[in-house]
C-alpha cells in the first residue's frame, strides 16, 4: 500500500491510542461471550443502548442547537477516578472490561472509522475519478430526492410552541433541521459534481447555517440560562471532536474544515454575548446594547484595515491554513476570508431569536383573524417577499462570486429572510416537513467533514478534495450509488459515536469531573505524542543516490560521543530515550513488586518477564524501514559500509551478555522479594552508577573529575545508610537476615548490571561500528533471547514450573490480572531497555545509567502511594544524597558540553 506523505507524530500517537482500546474490547466481547456461554443466558447490550442510541427529546426551546445534543445517560465511568479506571484498564481488569464493553466498543469502531478514512483518501488501495458536471443529472438527482422525499416522509407535526403553547410550528425544530437537510444536500452534491454555476446559492447555504447558530445557541442560554461549563463543554465536543481526531489522522490543519472554526468563533460570541452580565439579559436596554456591542466588535476587527491579522495572528497555528495549490498566499487568508463573509449574518440570528416570542404572538393574533383579513395580510407578506426576492436575484445573486462576495456579509440576511417568511406563510406549511431532510439535517456537520476523505478524496494533507473516490471505475452512477451509501451510514455513525463518547467523557453536572477528564486526557495524550516522537525520531540508514542503504561509521571509540553534531533531532532523541528509561523502570519495579504482594513468590517468573518481553520489539524493524521509505535521505555516494563482524563474534557477544542478563535479573528478583520496593530502588540507583563510572574506567577509558568522584563517593554513601535500617516500618516486614541477603543481591545484581553497560558501549564502537537503530535493537532482542532461554532452563530445573498453575490462581487480582501484571512487567522493562540502549548508542553507558538515577525521587514516592511504604529519616537523607551526586555528574557533563562547543568554535 503506497500511502501519500511521511508518516507523523500526531498519527503515531492516535495508533498508539487506538490499539490497547481495540484489544481491550475485542477482549471484553470475548469475556461476555464466555459469561453468556457459562449461564446459558443472553445477556442484552444495555450500555450501548443507554450510551449511545436513545435521546432525550427536548422542547422546542433549545431545538434549534446545532446537531441535536443528547444528555449524559452514563454515570459508572465517572463513579471510579481516573486513576483507578487507568490502572484497572491497563491490568485488564476482568470486571471493568465487561462493565465498559461498550465504551470500549465505541472507541475501537471510532477508531476503525478514521482508519477507513486515511486508506480511502491517502492509500492508492482505492481507485479514484474527475469530476463531470450535467446539470440535467444533477437537477434530476435532487428533484428526485425531492419526490421520494415528499411521498415517504411528509409528516405533519403538532407539537406546541414553547412560547404560546399552541401549535403554532413557526420555527420549529423539525423546520430547520429540514432546512439544513435540504441545504446539505445541494452543498455536497455542488461538491461532487463540481456544479460551480451554484457557487452564490452555496454561500447563501453556509450563511443560514451561520444564522441558525446564532437563532439556536441565543434560544437555548436567552431561556434556559443555562451558562455552565459542562453544557457548553458539550457544545465544543461535537464541534470539534470528529474534526480534531481528522486533523490528526489525516494531517489536515483546521481550516480545512473552515465550518468548524467558524461555528465554534460564533458559538463562543454568542455564548460570551449572553453570559456576559447575564442576570439582566432581560432589560431590553441592555440586550439592545449588548447586540450593539457585537456589531462594533465585527466592525472593529474585520472592517478596519490590519485589525484582524493583529487580532487573529497569535492564533495562527490553528487558524492558519496553507492551500498546496495556492502556497503564496498568507497563513491568515483563508480564515480571513471564510469568517469574513458571515461576520454579521450570527448577530442577524440573534436578533430574530430575540423577537421570536413577538412574532408568534403576531402569527397567533394572525390565525384568529377574520379569514378575508386573514388572507390578505398573507398575501402581502408573501408578495413583499417574493418581490424582495426577485429584486435580490436579479441585483445580487447573478453578479460573478467575486463581485457577489463583496455585498454577500451585507445582503445575506436578505434570502433568508424571504425563505422563512414563505416557509412559515400558512399554519398548514409550519405544520408539515419532510422527515428525510429533517433526519439529514442532524448530521450536518458528519456529513460536511466525512465527504473530504470517503466520498471524496484530495490525496495530500491540506489539499482540496479535487476527485471522487472511486469504487466502480467506468460506472460512475453505480459508484456514486454505492459511495453514497456507506458515506451516509458512516456519517450517521460517526453521529452517533460523538454523542456516546460525549456523554462518557464530558459530565453534565460536574464540573471537577470535567476538569480531571481534561487533564488526564491531555496527560496521556502527551505521553503517547512523545512515544511516537521516540519512534519517528529512531536513525535509519541512509541512501545513496542509487536507492542502496549506506551505514554510517566511527572511525575511533569515543567519536561516537563527541564527534557527532548534536542537532535539535539529536537533542530530540536524548529528551525521548530519557523518558523511556524513567517510564519503563519505575512501572516495572512497581508491578514487580504488585506481584509479590498480591500472592506471586516465582522468583525464576518474575526473572523471566524481565526479558522475555523482547518480541513486542520486533514490530520495530518494520516500523525502521518504513520511516526509511517515507523519509528518503541522500549521503555520498562514496560512503562504504563497515565490514560486519562475523556470526562466530556475534554469538559469542550475544551468549555472554545474554548470560550475564540471566543472572544479574535474578539476583534483582531476590533483591526485590527480601527488600521494600523504596529501599530497593534506592539501593539500585545508587551502586549501580557507581559500578557503572568503575567499569567504564577500565572498559570505556571513561576519565574521573573531581566531580565525577564526588558523584560517586555521595551515592555510594547514599546506598550504604540503608544498610543500618530493615524497612520494619515498610510494607513488606522481614528479618534483619533476609534483608541483608536482599541487600547483597540487589548490589550484586547492580554491578552486573553496570558491567553490561559497559560492555555494550564497547561492542557498540569497537565491534559494530555503526549508527543504526537496528543494532540497537539486535543488541537487546538477542542477548534478551538468550537469557530468556536461560532463565527457561532455571524455571524448569527449579521445580518453579509446576507451581505456577496454584500461583496463578491463588493471585489476590484474579487469573486475568495475573498474566496482565507479568505482560506489563515484561513491555515496561522492554521500554527501559530500549530507552537505555539508545542512550548508551547516543552518548555513553554512564550517561546512560546517570539517567537511571533519575527514576530515584519517583519510585519511592510511588511506593508510598501505593504500597504505603513509609519514607523513613534515612531513606530522605540517602534519596537527598543521591539527587546530589546526580546533580554533581550532570554538571561535569554541562562542562563537557561547554568546553567541547568552545573548541569547535575555535577550529
């Protein structure tokens, strides 16, 4: 599949989302089945139901909002924090899955969506064709919709008015959600048949979808008064979830889908219009002057000339479009212009929602009139109508676009005007819609944003969509017949997932609850995006000008560290590689320790997650040679490759390291099973920098400053304060033998540790001699290999084999939480790895392990939190004295930097 564009952080990060949520449910469908098979009953899908397919029905007071929200009908996702739903998510809690199965359901089908939008519109997997415009197919297409429209689903409403109480329909919601389906419908067809003859009657279109923003969102907070954060938290989730997630995925900037942003501007101005002082919105004078108001600040920001790109020009990023096929024109342009031309059409709205209730009481006095005078005030407004009408048609409307979209801000009320004014003329006429129309009208906003990637395609991020995705090549009405289809299902879809997940994770009433959703939103999403910069920032070969792969080589053992230019993508990785080794350890220890308090006591099992986890790092070869493919770099044609070293030296690296992983994971576990997970962690940080700087003196030629060794003389010092207290006001109580058996593993197992270190920088610039992550990768995956196939042969020799089964289902969490600590434990520490290894290939294995010491402060405040391991006196001075003897390495490295930048200034 050849796809248009290199791949991005942004889409890296929505697969690294999307992924567990689609494992998570297919796991819980696979539970529910497994329940509803072992009670012999069906067991109905409630939560779906009550999440996301019924609807409140609302009066007609707010029946104007655009798309039709519904109410939050799901309170158990918000009876647990966050904390706990994340921990129980990630553990994959048996109960929580079968609880939010359809939570999880609603996610994965979200996300299956958006990837059905990047093949169709990015992916040459589908075909695509031009667009041809006959305005005989076209006109008959929509008079035909009409048709069928009007002989299936004409419906005759009677519901009252919210104002009089009558049925007086003026207005109504089954109106105007007909109005914007009737609308949609030339919209999209102008779009796919390309009908440019329409392009007025379409900024018509757009401008009454404008006004009904206005009218709606003014008829809700004028009478409900309801300004609280959570309903207008609402509102901006189904403006802006579906289209954030195709920015995303799609690469697309935000202007793309200019309805959004303009929808969201005049929500915001109405809301800010209303809210304002809103406890005298009542006092005519003031709601006079505060329409007023929002006249002048549309004058004073779009009429006067450089207001608005002063205005708007800090929020460039967002609002900021560039068209590939017009890339000269300015960032601000396209937002300019699109909000321009509606810039007043929303106070319009408002206006006519202020004098709604006037106008009813008028059609109802109306109604009750004698029927000759009845008659005959009907036919003068008609006539008026039609007559203003007919003047704006031949004086406006048939002028060319660009002389039209001069006086478009100024005359759009013009037509629209008209258009109710037909539209509601007679009670019979208010009284009846077209239901089609009036259901397309709901999904406006989906169908808008749906037809740019799977009913049309553009091929490039931000390009307009110029061609029709093409199902059935050289039958273009059973094409569009069919694309059509699933367009329509898709979108309906996507309208009913917003709306689910809407009520999920935006609460109605609870406004902290809408808070911590936020924050841990952003918190993971943040997390996620620097993950998928860790992997987009992982060095490739790159390619000479033939196509052929070219490694770069060291000349020298240390030119690794000093020679290499350290660009912002270097400094990139560093930053990156850091964060796996502080993600990765301190998750590892903690769910090591999780399993030794909740009933696990295989130390050969918890040795053997710690390296058996190496195939989820495998995928990563493919994911190397994509980035290759997608970001094609020229080198020198006379750069060479470094002759490899032979099988017979790899496998003797590979086997001894590989054993010297085996036992040094094992004398971890003891250290972990004698001692608490703080005094553990301590003691790991500690010795294990110092054996690290000791090894690296011998191995490594690594040079001792004054600074260095009072790094090492402070965390040596650190380490060995916990040797004189046995953690009895710890979570875990053991003996004073136990724990100095714990003590002397855990230091044992450091210096091996440290060894390790040292010798992968050896073979890192003295065997393989190259900078690629792929001999990262091999580093891990076949020393991890064979120590996995060494601890195997200890589990089995030991006896420990057998045992699991009665482990397993003595586990406090349960079977399922049993085997999810252990693959946890397994991923963790396979991220630990890969963050440390890359930083031994980017700088050195003692910055490596330095790095390592900067998990000390947080496992230990963890292991309170969780396992309510106490911080002793001695614990806070040794934690104090190993933050000081990092603090001292990192400065001599600060001076190493400096000093290495001065003598590249002088060459």
């Amino acid at each position: 599949m050849v796809v248009s564009g290199p791949i991005t952080p942004g889409q890296v990060t929505f697969l690294l989302g999307v992924i567990p949520v689609f494992i998570a449910w297919i796991y819980s469908e696979f539970l529910e089945y497994k329940k509803s098979a072992s009670h012999s009953k069906v067991h109905s899908d409630n939560n779906l139901v009550e999440l996301g397919v019924d609807t409140v029905k609302e009066d007609d007071r707010a029946v104007l909002l655009e798309g039709g929200l519904t109410r939050s009908a799901s309170a158990k996702f918000h009876s647990s924090s966050i904390k706990m739903n994340l921990i129980r998510f990630l553990t994959m809690e048996e109960s929580f899955l079968l609880e939010n199965r359809a939570i999880l359901r609603a996610m994965a089908e979200f996300g299956a969506i958006l990837v059905y939008f990047y093949i169709c519109d990015r992916s040459n997997l589908l075909a695509e064709s031009t667009k041809k415009y006959n305005r005989d197919l076209f006109l008959f297409l929509y008079a035909l919709l009409i048709i069928v429209s009007a002989m299936t689903s004409l419906t005759k409403h009677n519901d009252k008015s919210a104002f009089s109480g009558k049925t007086m329909q003026y207005l109504s919601r089954h109106q105007t959600e007909e109005w914007k389906g009737w609308m949609q419908v030339l919209f999209l067809m102008y779009h796919y048949f390309a009908a440019t003859e329409i392009y007025n009657a379409i900024r018509v279109f757009i401008a009454a979808y404008v006004w009904m923003t206005g009218f709606g969102n003014f008829s809700y907070y004028y009478i409900r008064k309801d300004f609280c954060l959570a309903r207008f938290a609402q509102m901006m989730w189904r403006l802006n979830f579906f289209v954030a997630f195709c920015c995303i995925v799609l690469n697309n900037d935000y202007m793309l889908y200019y309805i959004c942003p303009m929808h969201t501007l005049f929500t915001l101005m109405v809301y800010g219009a209303l809210g304002i002082f809103n406890k005298y919105n009542e006092i005519p004078s003031v709601m006079a002057v505060k329409i007023l108001s929002c006249f002048l600040v549309v004058i004073f920001i779009w009429e006067i000339p450089g207001v608005f790109e002063i205005f708007w020009s800090p929020l460039s990023f967002l609002l900021g479009y560039t068209d590939p096929a017009k890339p000269d024109l300015p960032r601000l342009h396209e937002w300019h212009f699109r909000s321009g031309l509606d810039r007043y059409i929303w106070i319009i709205g408002m206006i006519y929602a202020y004098y709604h209730p006037n106008v009813e009481k008028w059609m109802e006095k109306l109604e009750e009139c004698e029927t000759k005078r009845k008659f005959l005030i009907k036919a003068i407004v008609v006539a008026v109508s039609l007559f203003v009408g007919y003047m704006w048609y031949e004086c406006i409307y048939k002028l060319d676009k660009v002389a039209y979209n001069k006086y478009h801000p100024y005359t759009s009320w013009i037509p629209i005007t008209v258009y109710i004014c037909l539209r509601n003329c007679t009670q019979q006429l208010r009284s009846y819609s077209l239901t089609l129309f009036a259901w397309l009208g709901k999904i406006t906003l989906e169908t808008y944003i749906s037809q740019f990637h799977i009913w049309l395609r553009s091929d490039m991020p931000n390009g307009q969509p110029k061609w029709l995705l093409s199902f059935i090549p050289e039958y273009p009405l059973l094409n569009f017949m069919l694309t059509t289809a699933i367009y329509i299902l898709i979108s309906l879809r996507i309208f009913e997932l917003t709306n689910t997940l809407k009520s999920v994770f935006v609460p109605t009433k609870d406004n902290r609850q809408l808070l911590y959703n936020f924050i841990a939103g952003v918190a993971i999403s943040l997390c996620l995006y620097c993950i998928s910069l860790v992997l987009l920032q992982i060095p490739h070969p790159t390619e000479d000008q033939g196509g052929n792969p070219v490694e770069q080589t060291n000349g020298s053992s240390r030119s690794m560290v000093t020679s290499r230019p350290r660009s912002y993508s270097w400094w990139l990785r560093i930053a990156l590689y850091t964060f796996f080794v502080l993600a990765g350890l301190p998750v590892g220890v903690l769910l090591a320790r999780l399993y030794y308090e909740k009933g696990g006591n295989s130390r050969w099992m918890i040795t053997l997650v710690q390296t058996a986890g190496f195939p989820v790092l495998i995928p990563l070869y493919y994911f190397s040679s994509y980035i290759t493919s997608t970001n094609i770099s020229s080198s020198s044609s006379s750069s060479s490759m470094a002759k490899p070293p032979s099988v017979l030296v790899l496998s003797a690296i590979y086997i001894a390291l590989g054993v010297l992983l085996a036992a040094y994971s094992l004398l971890y576990s003891i250290g972990l099973l004698n001692l608490p997970v703080s005094t553990y962690s301590l003691i790991t940080a500690s010795t294990q920098l110092a054996f690290n700087a000791l090894f690296s003196f011998f191995i490594n030629s690594q040079k001792f400053t004054p600074f260095i060794v009072n790094s090492l003389f402070l965390l040596t010092i650190s380490s060995t304060l916990l040797v004189f207290q046995n953690g009895s006001s710890d979570s875990k109580n053991v003996s004073k033998g136990k724990y100095v058996i714990g003590f002397v593993c855990t230091v044992a197992a450091s210096a091996g540790y440290g060894l390790l270190l040292s010798l992968s920088q050896f073979c890192f610039e003295k065997v393989f001699k190259k900078q690629t992550f792929k001999v990262v990768l091999d580093m891990i995956i076949y020393q991890s290999l064979v120590a996995t196939l060494v601890i195997l042969i200890g589990l089995f020799a030991s006896g420990d084999w057998g045992k699991l089964h009665g482990e397993m289902a003595g586990f406090e969490l349960g079977k399922v939480s049993y085997v999810n600590v252990l693959v946890w434990i397994a991923i963790s520490l396979q991220v630990f790895s890969v963050g440390s290894m890359g930083l031994i290939f980017e700088v050195s294995s003692l910055f490596s392990n330095v790095i390592g010491t900067l998990a000390l402060p947080v496992v230990p405040v963890l292991a309170v939190v969780f396992f309510h391991d106490k911080m002793s006196g001695v614990k806070v001075i040794s934690m104090l004295l190993a933050v000081w003897g990092f603090a001292s390495y990192i400065y001599q490295h600060y001076l190493d930097d400096r000093k290495s930048k001065t003598t590249s200034a002088k060459v």
